[in-house]
C-alpha cells in the first residue's frame, strides 16, 4: 500500500521515467480513461518513428525495426528517444514537434542507431535537462530546446566505453537514470563483448557490464558498482 501511495504522488501529475516512478510501478492514479469510456476512445493524432524533418536531412536513415520508446511527460510535454534513439520534444495534446536532438555531427553514420527504452528528466532551478543513452554515448540535453549541455563532458556528451584491456564497447537499451544529481548507467546485454546486468546476457560466459554513476551536472564519472567483486 506504501509503494503503491508513492506511485499516485509520483504519477499523478506526469510521466516523469520511462517505468512511471522511480519504482517502476507504471502506475498513473489519473481516471479520465475507465472501464466504462474506454471503448470510445481514437487517435487524435499520430507520429512516425523518425521525425520528418530528420528524413529530409537524411533520406536513407531507417529506423529500428524494435520501436522501444517510452515517452515522459513533464509540464504536457513528452519527450522520447525515436527510431533511430535520437530524442524528440513534442506537444502531448496535439503531437506537435517541438524539437529533434541533432546528430553530433551532420552525417548518416551520426544519425544512424537503435531505438533506446526511454529517457530521464533532471531539473535544478532554471536548468532543466533531458537526460538520453545512445550507443555509446551518455548525453545531457537542454530541455527547452533540446541543444547539448556544453560543459556536461565533451559537448554535450560522454563516452562509455569501458577503458579495458578487451576494449569492451558499450552496449544498453534501457537509457539511463536519474538519482538526485547521479546519473546511473548499466549495460543490458549482447553484442560480441556480451555486457548484461550481472548473468543478463546474450552470450553464456558473457562479461557483465559494471553500473557507474555519473555527475548530471559535468558528466564527470563518480563511482562504479562491479556486478562480480572483483580481486581483493
């Protein structure tokens, strides 16, 4: 009942994770929709997976054919990562874009990715800030506007490789996630280097891939957490 109170009051007013909550209860206590109108409902307006004004800018970009995103709503605006894992801002009650994260740089190689599960809100003051994974890349966003932070890592953006000796490339549809001012990040499986959350992998003797936390101000790594203690 606790947890359940704390969905209501997380939800009540928007979307604000992808699971809903923090919880992950994808619960909303809003009842406009029941069981008795819920047969009348229709689209009012629909998107496609890639925002148009990205397919005039890249006519052979297409979109992964698993469309996993979940949008969040904040203040009656979703925001989402789109086919191809870019994030998009548009109007909740009309589908209207508002605006479309551009590729770090203008080329089809760029703009070329998978859809990601979803993407996280942070907000201290005035500096609101869409939070997205995409490849290999931790991305801070500005909320408004949807332009790279440029004091958060590189532009606006971090690497996650991990620095090994395997050279281990990155790989992770979940998005990430926000706690106070951490940005959490785990992998989620597959690839030839098989990273997973602990044994979640596709490969059976896969190396698991470590959660770090990352400052949502500056990007700067904070901390670790080994799935599988390592040595000493």
């Amino acid at each position: 009942a606790g947890r359940h109170g704390m969905a209501q009051q997380a939800t009540a007013g928007g979307w604000r994770t992808y699971g809903g909550d923090k919880g992950f209860t994808r619960y909303s206590s809003l009842d406009q929709i029941n069981r008795d109108n819920v047969t009348n409902l229709r689209p009012v307006w629909r998107r496609p997976a890639i925002d148009p004004q990205l397919m005039e800018k890249f006519p052979d970009l297409v979109g992964s054919n698993y469309f996993r995103g979940t949008p969040i709503m904040i203040d009656g605006v979703l925001y989402a990562p789109d086919g191809v894992g870019l994030v998009e801002a548009f109007d909740a009650a009309t589908g209207k874009t508002i605006w479309v994260q551009q590729p770090a740089s203008p080329t089809l190689k760029e703009a070329t990715g998978q859809s990601t599960r979803g993407v996280d809100y942070w907000r201290s003051g005035s500096d609101a800030r869409i939070i997205a994974v995409r490849g290999e890349y931790l991305y801070a966003l500005n909320a408004k506007t949807g332009a790279p932070i440029r004091d958060f890592g590189q532009n606006g953006r971090v690497p996650l490789n991990r620095r090994t000796p395997d050279e281990a490339k990155y790989f992770g549809f979940p998005g990430a996630f926000v706690v106070g001012d951490v940005i959490v990040v785990g992998g989620n499986g597959g690839g030839k280097s098989g990273e997973g959350y602990g044994d979640d992998g596709f490969e059976a003797r896969s190396r698991p891939e470590d959660i770090r936390g990352y400052d949502v101000r500056t990007g700067k790594q904070l901390w670790t957490f080994h799935v599988l203690p390592q040595k000493g």
